[in-house]
C-alpha cells in the first residue's frame, strides 16, 4: 500500500483529493489529508475507506516530520511561500514531493541535492 499525504484541503486541493479518495481502494492507496482544520479535512476525505484526515499546523516541525515520515510521497497544496520548507523536510527525509506551483529560483537552486538522492 503507497502512503500519499495531500497538504492543504482549500478549494484549489478539491479536484486532486476527490480523484485520490475515489481511486485509493482499487489502487491500494492510503490517503491522507492534512489541514489546519481536521474538520474540513474530513469533509474532503468524506469518511472513505482508505483515507484519513488529521489536523496539521505547518509551523509545528514536529509534527510535519511525523506526518512525512509515514508518507511515501507527499503532495503540497500549500501556499506557494510554504514549498521551500516543504521541500527541504522532504529531501532531508528522503521523500519525493509534488506541488502545483512554478519552479521558483529556491526550488531550482535544490535540484542537485534533489538528483543526489535520486527523488
């Protein structure tokens, strides 16, 4: 079973996190959905089997590495400003990342760090 974590359940999030929950039986997915608040995280989740929703406060490192930790890939429906931090957890634990936003010059200037670990 892949272990996906969507960050963020906002209205731009809505598309993607219906597409995972509709498919995650049948792709033997586990879904989670992390917000701020875990309420509307459940309601995108809507109590389907092979999906979670848990409470996530982007500024408790803490808990961001937790989360990570059980993801195999993690996918940021962040606020754009919100990616680089993101993004170095990520390659600091070794996992692959998707965003919807541009390449910013950050994110460019990690590329070869991201190649090294092969991400």
């Amino acid at each position: 079973m892949r272990n996906i974590l969507i960050l963020g359940a906002g209205k731009s999030s809505g598309a993607l996190i219906d597409y995972f929950v509709e498919h995650a039986q049948q792709q033997d997915w586990q879904v989670t959905v992390a917000d701020l608040s875990v309420e509307h995280a459940m309601q995108k989740t809507k109590g389907c089997e092979h999906t979670q929703a848990t409470a996530f406060d982007f500024y408790n490192q803490e808990k961001r590495k937790e989360l990570f930790l059980q993801a195999d890939i993690i996918i940021s429906m962040l606020p754009a400003t919100m990616h680089i931090a993101v993004a170095e957890d990520c390659l600091a634990l070794k996992k692959n990342l998707v965003t919807p936003s541009y390449i910013s010059d950050a994110m460019r200037e990690m590329n070869d760090k991201v190649e090294k670990k092969k991400l």
